[in-house]
C-alpha cells in the first residue's frame, strides 16, 4: 500500500511540473535566451577585454530581458483566460440556439401540422455554397439520429428547392420502399441526386417530400430550407405545408439561421 501511494504521490508530482512547464514555457524560453546571452556577454569581456561599461550592458539586457518576458507571460495567461471565458459563452449561446431552433421546429410539427410518428421536419443551414443539417424533430426518436451533416448544394429535394425560383420542391410519389426497394433507389437518384448507395442508408425512408427555402429577413438572402418528409402515402397538402413553411415559427429560422453559423 505504501508503495502504491509513492507511485500516486511521484505521478501527481510529476503532472504537476508539466503542468508548471506547460504554463510558463514562454517565460522559461525567455529566461534561458536572457541567461545565454547574458553569459555570451561575460565570455566574450574575458576573452576579450571588454570593459566594464560593455559587461555592465549585458548584465543590464539580461535583466531587462527578464522583466519583458514576465510581461510577456502575464499577458499570454491573460489572453488564455479571456479565450476560455469567450469560449465557454459561445458554447453556452449556441446551446440555447439549437434548443430554440428545435422548439420551433415541434411547434410546426405539432401544433401547426399534427405531425406522427411517421413524419419528420429538418431543417438545412445554407452556408459556404453547401448545406448543413442543423436540427431535426420527429415523434419517432429514431428519425432524429443526424448521421451526417455536410450536404452538396445540389442533394436531394432541398438541392432542388434551392434552385427553384419559387423556393420549393416537392414528390408525393415515390415508390414503396418496402414492396419494390430497388425502384425506389432509382426514383431517388435519377430525380433527386441521391446516389443508390446513399439511398440504402436511409433510416427513414420517406414515400413524400417537401421542401421550402427560408430568408433571413435582414437582407432577404436564403439562410436554409426546411424540408417535411412523411413514411406515409398521402399524407401530406402542399396548400398545408406551405402556410406552415410561412409561419411566424419558419420566419423566426430564417432569422436564427442568418444570426448564427450553426452548421460550423
């Protein structure tokens, strides 16, 4: 046991000294370029023949050098300080974000909508010329998984509605994936741009799509598109979806989307 609580107490003390070295590392390089020029400055007075005034010079640089890297080090821990406080209310002020962006996102789907387990709303920032998938609400807690989050500008039915003039795309016929799964896949490719090996991995196998773009209303650019997908044949009114694409809710995503880079 004895032996146990020395190896304990050696590795917390040598964690400590990292730690110690890790924090000062600009003060100790400071200090050690000081003390080598300083003592460059003494070998070279006695080797040959400086006078005083020149030793008395390196002496003073030396000092000088010490008290510059203090200042330098006190500067650095204060910077380091500054970016973890930055750096903790940035991760804080997007937390919030993306739980007001999925509030909104439920009160379409619920309220607005009457959405089952058998559909589901996302919703794609616009960014960088691509998007990325920000947020998704569904009843059903496994079409809420995001795998992935980085899309081309050209995928899929969000592709297709940011391409159109009015800002929408929709299909309410795609093939039943369970009784014919291979045209299903070619439906998805051939007028979606979702290749055959990406429409496989689906979760969520949707028979009707819609999707709408969303304005920043600041500047009355695209900042994303909310898609609505359903698993059901005829479940969804275009007249429907698109008030609800409308709404005081969509509206305020615009907005958030434009705000914030979420998809970063």
């Amino acid at each position: 046991m004895a032996d146990k609580q020395k190896s304990s107490g050696s590795k917390s003390a040598t964690g400590q000294v990292v730690a110690f070295l890790d924090e000062n590392a600009v003060h100790i390089y400071s200090t050690l370029a000081a003390v080598m020029f300083a003592s460059n400055g003494v070998w070279f007075s006695l080797h040959y023949g400086w006078g005083i005034l020149d030793l008395s010079g390196a002496v003073l640089f030396f000092f000088l050098s010490l008290r510059e890297s203090a200042a330098t080090n006190r500067q650095l821990r204060r910077l380091q300080a500054e970016h973890k406080v930055l750096t903790g209310r940035a991760g804080a002020q997007r937390e919030s974000l993306e739980g007001y962006l999925t509030y909104l996102i439920g009160q379409i789907a619920n309220n607005r909508l009457g959405f089952k387990q058998t559909e589901r709303i996302s919703v794609l920032e616009y960014y960088n010329g691509g998007f990325a998938l920000v947020s998704r609400f569904s009843a059903n807690p496994d079409y809420c998984i995001i795998k992935r989050n980085k899309y081309p500008p050209d995928f899929g039915v969000a592709g297709a509605a940011l391409a159109s003039e009015k800002g929408e795309a929709y299909d309410f016929k795609l093939p039943d994936p369970e009784a014919d799964l291979e045209a299903y896949l070619e439906h998805q490719a051939e007028n979606w741009s979702i290749p055959k090996s990406d429409g496989k991995k689906l979760k969520m196998k949707s028979r009707e799509y819609a999707a709408f773009t969303v304005l920043n209303r600041s500047n009355s650019q695209v900042s994303g598109v909310i898609v609505f997908e359903s698993t059901r044949s005829g479940a969804f009114k275009l007249e429907e979806l698109r008030k609800a694409a409308n709404s005081a809710e969509a509206q305020d995503i615009g907005n958030l989307l434009g705000f914030v880079d979420l998809g970063e």
